[in-house]
C-alpha cells in the first residue's frame, strides 16, 4: 500500500504503545500523552532546537512511527522534523529526517477535526522516541497528543 501522497515504504503498524514518561525542552510534555486532545505541549517560536522524548517505561520491539494530533493547533506543526530513537537514552539512532507537509495535509484530508499525523519509519527496538523539531518559523510546534506505534 503506498500513500497517495509519495511512494514511501510502508510498515505494518499494530497499535500504540503507552507513553509512561515524557520531556521536553519547553514546560509540560505530559500534556501529549494525558489522552487529552485538549490539551497540549506547546513549544516555540520555532526556532530549530526544540525537542520531545516519549519513553516507553521499557524497550519494545517493532516501535515503526509516531503519530501526533493536531486538531485545532493545525498550524503548529513542525517545519522539519527528526525522529531518533533509543534502547537506553544515550545513543541515538536516526529514524526518520524532514518535512512533514505531506503527511499532515494526508491526516487533514482523513479526520479534519483531529489532523492525526502519522510519521513510519523502518522498525526497530527503543525505548526512547525523541521529536526534533530543526526548522524555523514564527508560529510555535505544539503536540496536543502523541502516539508511539508499533508492530506485533
């Protein structure tokens, strides 16, 4: 299956996985993971090194993407975005690295009320997910909630 929008690879994704922990380099990075989309983690202007870390509580296997929505913040996404991600919160590896038009325009078009915008990268086990936010803008990057996905 390829998205409409591109003919990026397409990973199997079963289900979220609980959020246990989260930080940010702005106040309030629990506020996307209270299963509240009335809340949100909001963070900016967009300057290019805002961040986000989910944990997972303990390493799982599959972890394939992330999923964020956006619901009245529809404007907040971030301009570039890099996702990392990690067994034990030191080393890093890269997952995924860019601009997320394409996918936030797809969830838009899909749930218009909530704009659910899901990035897939290649699975693989983690325990951390961290969200980079690396472009530049004058509107802030807001998370009013975000899901870690994974297979199996």
């Amino acid at each position: 299956m390829q998205s409409w929008l591109g003919a990026e690879p397409v990973y199997a994704i079963v289900a979220p996985r609980p959020i246990v922990r989260a930080s940010a380099s702005c106040p309030s990075a629990e506020s996307a993971i209270d299963g509240d989309p009335g809340t949100r983690w909001v963070c900016g202007p967009q300057r290019g090194s805002e961040w986000f870390v989910a944990d997972l509580g303990a390493p799982v296997a599959g972890v394939g993407a992330v999923r964020y929505t956006m619901g009245e913040s529809y404007r907040d996404f971030p301009r570039d975005l890099v996702i990392e991600t990690s067994v034990d919160g030191e080393g890093w590896e890269p997952a995924w690295n860019g601009d997320v038009i394409a996918p936030t325009i797809e969830g838009s078009l899909l749930d218009p009320l909530m704009a659910p915008t899901t990035v897939r990268f290649a699975p693989r086990r983690a325990r951390f997910v961290r969200l980079r936010q690396t472009g530049k803008d004058e509107v802030n990057w807001a998370l009013p909630e975000l899901s870690v996905l994974a297979s199996g």
